[in-house]
C-alpha cells in the first residue's frame, strides 16, 4: 500500500487494525514468555524446596565420610526445609553459575552469599544467618586479645589479599607480617611454626582448628566481617518472609549458634 492510500485509511479502520496488532502481540507474547509462579507456591504444591550450595567450601559445605553432603549450610538448608515444609534437594552449585542457576530457577534460593551492591541490583538478600569474616588465629598459650597485641609477634598472610589489607592496615608498630604468594603458603608457614599468627577466614581457621588440635589454635579477634544471606530471585516477598522467619527462629531459640560452635568452632557473634 502507498503513502496516500494509507493516509487515507478511515481512523476507525486505522484503530481496528491497531487493536488486532496489539491483540495478536499480547497472545504471542503470553504463549512465548508464560509468567513464572510464584516461588513459595511451587514449593508449596510440589513440597520440594531446591537450595544451591557449595560442596567444595568447608564447614559450610563439603562431603563426608560417609559421601554425603555436611555443613553448616546443609544443616541451614535443612531448617529452611522444615520451616517450609518441605523436602530439601541440595544442588550443587559453583561460583561462576550459581547466580545463573537462581535466575533460571534451577535453585530457589542460594546459600553463602555475601551482600554486595553489585548483586543486590539482581537478587535479594534474607537476614544474615552465618558469620563470615577475616581473623587472626593463633595457639591459645599466646596472649593476644586485640590489635595492639601484635606488637612484637609474626604474623602469616598470603600476599596482596584483603586479609593482608585488613592486617596492615590495624599492625602496630614493631609486628611483622612475613607474606607468602599464596594462603596455602601462609597456612604451611604458621603450621610449622615460621609464623606465629595467621590471617584467615573463619572458613579455613575453623577447618584448621578442627584438623590441627596439637597446636591448639583458636580465633584471637576478627578483623573484616561479610555474613552470609540466603540469596533469592527479586519480587518473592512470600519466600523471603519465610526464610526470614526460619532464621530469626533460630537465633532465638540458639540452633544458629550451635550450628556455628559445631562448624566454626565460635560462638554466633552478638551483632549477627
């Protein structure tokens, strides 16, 4: 059809057309992208709950002797579970595709994620629910309490991490810090008595503490705090009352800290 043709279409015959466009659009686009149901409500009806952890992280997830599945967040998960009522399947995530993994809800919720500005733009974030933070770790004959107590002592780091940041930047004068390329070699050094410090997440300083009870370490005091959150998809306000319920339920009646002293080997911070 030419422009003056067009043109000099009837206004009605213009708006018919427009409303049958339009409609077509709408029924395309309902039959293309069906909107995704609401989170809670596929638990509900399918009474499963899928929550995507890491099996590689030790305490909070790892395998067992007996090949299954252990850690504070397995335990965590279990309590979302229940909270829910609702069987858990566990899927294994990683780094790189668990946010995909979420968004494409393979998962329903994500477990070990540290808030960010960056993420908070794409998911949301529960109540914290577990400590994680950077600390000084040390035997427990050695007296140290606070930053100033490092005056005069060694203490082991890997190079250039936020764990040499945060320990450098608190030193007193006359501490020394001896860094190593990488944190294993900054473990082997206050193993083997090169170092009588180290700088660590709580993560690897509670596995420490559990693997090596002849030196007798323990967390000295934190420096750097980052909590893990339950993470979800945005816009699921029902789940993420529930799972908020579940957590704040167990901070009052001590599960979440008897999970800490179980994985962590340290009491539930106070400002958790």
């Amino acid at each position: 059809m030419n422009a003056t043709l067009r043109t000099a279409l009837p206004l009605r015959a213009l708006l018919s057309r427009a409303a049958v466009a339009l409609a077509c659009a709408s029924a395309f686009a309902a039959t293309a992208m069906p909107a995704h149901a609401d989170t809670l409500d596929t638990i509900t009806k399918s009474g499963i709950v899928r929550i995507g952890v890491f099996e590689d992280y030790p305490p909070f997830g790892s395998i067992g002797p007996d090949m299954k599945p252990q850690g504070y967040d397995i335990d965590m998960a279990n309590l979302i579970g229940k909270a829910l009522n609702a069987k858990v399947e566990l899927v294994q995530v990683t780094g790189d595709n668990r946010m995909a993994y979420l968004a494409d809800h393979k998962a329903d919720l994500l477990l070990s994620v540290g808030e960010t500005p960056e993420r908070a733009k794409v998911i949301d974030f529960s109540q914290a629910y577990a400590p994680y933070y950077l600390a000084v770790f040390g035997p427990k004959n050695l007296p140290v309490k606070g930053a100033p107590d490092l005056a005069g002592k060694t203490i082991a780091v890997a190079r250039g991490t936020l764990e040499d940041l945060s320990v450098t930047k608190v030193a007193p004068a006359g501490a020394t810090i001896k860094r190593f390329d990488d944190p294993n070699g900054a473990i082997a050094a206050f193993l083997s008595g090169q170092a009588q410090l180290l700088v660590v997440g709580n993560d690897v300083g509670a596995t420490i503490i559990a693997r090596h009870p002849a030196i007798d370490p323990e967390q000295k005091f934190s420096l750097f705090s980052s909590p893990d959150h339950a993470g979800l998809n945005k816009n699921e306000p029902r789940l993420m009352q529930k799972v908020n319920d579940a957590i704040a339920g167990a901070r009052k009646d001590g599960s979440l800290n008897v999970m800490s002293q179980k994985w962590l080997h340290a009491s539930l911070p106070a400002d958790l």
